[in-house]
C-alpha cells in the first residue's frame, strides 16, 4: 500500500512538474517586445546601427534555440533627449517590455527617470531598461534603479583597467585630459584626476578639456593645443566621430604621444590614426577580437560570417550577454511578466563563447572580465584580426578578472 501511494505521488509529482513546464512554455509563446532607442541619424548614426546589429545577432541566436521569444523594433532618439522620451512613449505604446539604450549616459539619465515614472503610474505596463553602454556610475549608484541594468563596466571600472596600464608606463609624466561635455564625458575626465592622483601623482596634467558633443566638425584648434602642452599621453572617453576626428586631427598636426581610450578599437578610429598609433593607442573593453582563447576566436569568426561588410565589423561581447541574460531570466520566471523578469534578471549569470558575468543585485551592475589592448598592425604577434579592415588590431595587453574590475556602490534601491 505504501509502496502503491509513493508511486502514485511519484506519478503526480511528474505530472505537475510537466503541467508547469508546459505553462512556462506557453507563457514564452507570447514575444517579449524590445525597443531600441537609439541615435539612427544624425552625427551619431552609424553607433546606432552598429548596435542594432549585435542586439539583432544576438537575439537571432536566442530565438533559434531558446523558449524566449523575442522581436526587436528600432526607434531614433536622433540622438536628443527629447526626441528620445517620445521614441520611449511610442515603444511603451506599441507594447514594448524591454527598452534599450545606450549610446549617451544623459540620455540613460532621462530614460531612467521616465521609466520610474511610467511604472508608477501604469504597473499594467511596466518596462525594463537595459543598458548597454552608458557608463556614467551615478546611474548605479544615486540614481540606481530596479527598472535598470547596466551590462558595460562604467567610467570607473573602465579607468580602473586603464591605470593598471598607465601605472606600469614609467616614462610617462604628463597627460593631458580631453573628453564630451556631457555626464560621462566630465564623468571620465573627474575619474581620471582622481585616480592619477592616488596612483601616478609623478604624472602631471597639463590640459582639462570638455568640448560639445557631436557638434565639432574641425578638432584641430584642440589637437594644436594638446601637441603644444608637451603633453606625453591623451586620456579621453571619446567615441563615436568625436573621437575619430579628434585623433585624425592629432596625427595631422603631428601629435606623437599616446591615446588612453575607452572606445579606440572601433567606429573609424584605427583606421584615421594610421600608422602614427601603432604601439600608441591603447584601448580598454570588455573583450577584444584579439582576445587568447579559441571559443572566442570562434565566436568573432561567426560574427564575421553573418555581417562579412568590413564596415559592419562592430561586435560587443557584453551586448550578446546582455541579450543571453534576458533570454535566461525570461526563461527561469517562466512568464512574460514584467517583474518577474527583473527579478530573475537581478541574479543572472550567464557565459558566450568562454566569456561571461553576472548581474549584481544590489545596484544591477554586470559584473564582467575587462581587457586593455594596444593598436598593431594586423599579422604582428597577438594580432591576428584587424578592425574595419584597417589593417589594424588591438593585441591584449593587460587582462583583468571581474573579480578585480568590480568597483563599490552607493545605490539604495527601492525593490518590487
């Protein structure tokens, strides 16, 4: 008789196990809407396609092979705020769940505080914000959110990787500091004082210098100002076309020092220095094509097989992550439901092609492995791909576990 009622438990234990399953899998027919809010004109349009790109790759992947599905619409903040807020209410309008953003840490900043809003007013609708690229850290620390989850390191985690670099250069003794009038722009060059400070104070900074952003056609006037300063080295968090032009219009007034950057790998810029930043421009990222390791190696080829355009060669490990952790916390919630998915989001882990990380709870900042590299030209040791079909790489230089690239937080969230 025992024996007959534990088989019968056994059978029903099954039997709920597969009813759950099979509502969590009809849950997950229901597609979970992204929306990209993103610069896809003006200035700043080819960042936002390149974007657009690896979210849609990723997403691709997710969909063949994974419960959580998942559709992508684009919508063009034209990269202003205010144009930004109403793509953010269009998307909410259209059904969207999960918004996307990135390419500018004030526009994040905005994004955040309307999404707060939103979900105050309309818990029915309620929307996650994932960011990808806005390192300004007070988006998680004062201005943390449970609505938002940052999956690139920000401003300080990046300059951390930076200095370790800068402090083993002994020849160095000036610097000068040049950066985007905006948030994260003053947000680097603030860091950047800061920690040459504690670090390197032998190093003096000779310039400090904020420009607007994306509105500098001719960045000469500030390239004869940095070879004038004498300085040795520039550190800039730059990207897009402001720095392009900004390290053309170094190497065309024969600047000779070196470039500390956060975004130098990518977007135009190898190819602008040329040969003036071999062994000179050095970039941090959270991985690198150029990355030792085999399943990386692999996973950059596939990347160029899908989008073989030399000019479409833009790829971001975390964007790929950010995507498998979406896709993972949808899957674990069992449920397209808006909360659930963040809270699964708030303890995700997850790995790509031997690379990976993990969402912090306490203030949603992903938690990953960070990589300095130096500017080569393509078939030099450690360079076996170059960028854009420049004829330039970026050989690894220096790699820094997650462990070590973790910096603290001051974020008091409010949960849900």
């Amino acid at each position: 008789m025992n024996k007959l009622r534990a088989r019968g438990l056994k059978t029903a234990a099954a039997a709920l196990s597969l009813s759950v399953f099979a509502l969590g899998a009809v849950a997950q027919t229901k597609p979970v809407k992204m929306a990209l809010v993103e610069s896809l004109s003006g200035a700043f349009a080819n960042t936002g396609e390149a974007v657009y790109r690896n979210i849609h790759w990723a997403m691709e992947r997710v969909n063949a092979r994974s419960g959580a599905r998942l559709e992508l619409e684009r919508y063009d903040s034209k990269g202003q705020n205010e144009e930004a807020l109403s793509a953010l209410r269009a998307a909410i309008d259209d059904g969207a769940q999960v918004i996307l953003q990135g390419n500018n840490s004030a526009t994040a900043a905005v994004l955040v505080e309307a999404i707060n809003k939103h979900n105050e007013r309309e818990p029915g609708k309620r929307v996650i914000f994932l960011n990808y690229s806005a390192g300004d850290p007070i988006l998680t620390n004062e201005k943390c959110s449970f609505w938002h989850f940052r999956f690139d390191a920000h401003a300080d985690m990046r300059m951390a990787a930076l200095m370790a670099v800068m402090r083993e250069d002994k020849a160095l003794k000036s610097v000068y500091l040049i950066g985007q009038d905006y948030s994260f722009g003053q947000a680097v060059l603030r860091e950047a004082k800061k920690q040459l400070a504690a670090q390197r104070p032998d190093v003096a900074v000779v310039g400090d210098e904020l420009h607007p952003i994306g509105r500098v056609k001719d960045f000469a006037p500030y390239a004869v100002k940095i070879k004038a300063s004498g300085a040795q080295a520039v550190v800039t968090g730059n990207w897009g076309n402001d720095l392009t032009l900004l390290v053309k219009a170094a190497r065309e007034v024969g600047y000779e020092g070196r470039f500390y950057t956060f975004y130098g790998n990518a977007l135009g810029a190898p190819a602008a220095i040329g040969d003036a930043g071999l062994g000179k421009v050095v970039a941090v990222a959270d991985w690198l094509p150029n990355v030792p390791d085999a399943q990386s190696e692999a996973f950059y080829q596939s990347f160029r097989q899908r989008f073989p355009k030399p000019q479409d060669d833009y790829v971001h490990m975390r964007m790929q992550l950010m995507v498998e952790a979406l896709a993972q916390s949808i899957e674990r919630a069992g449920s397209t439901d808006t909360v659930a998915i963040a809270r699964q989001l708030e303890n995700a882990s997850v790995q790509l092609s031997g690379q990976g990380g993990s969402m912090r709870a306490a203030d949603h900042q992903f938690q990953q492995a960070l990589v300095v590299g130096v500017m080569d030209r393509k078939g030099a040791p450690g360079v076996k791909f170059d960028v854009e079909g420049s004829g330039y790489g970026f050989r690894v230089v220096r790699q820094i576990s997650a462990a070590q690239a973790q910096q603290p937080h001051s974020c008091q969230m409010q949960r849900y």
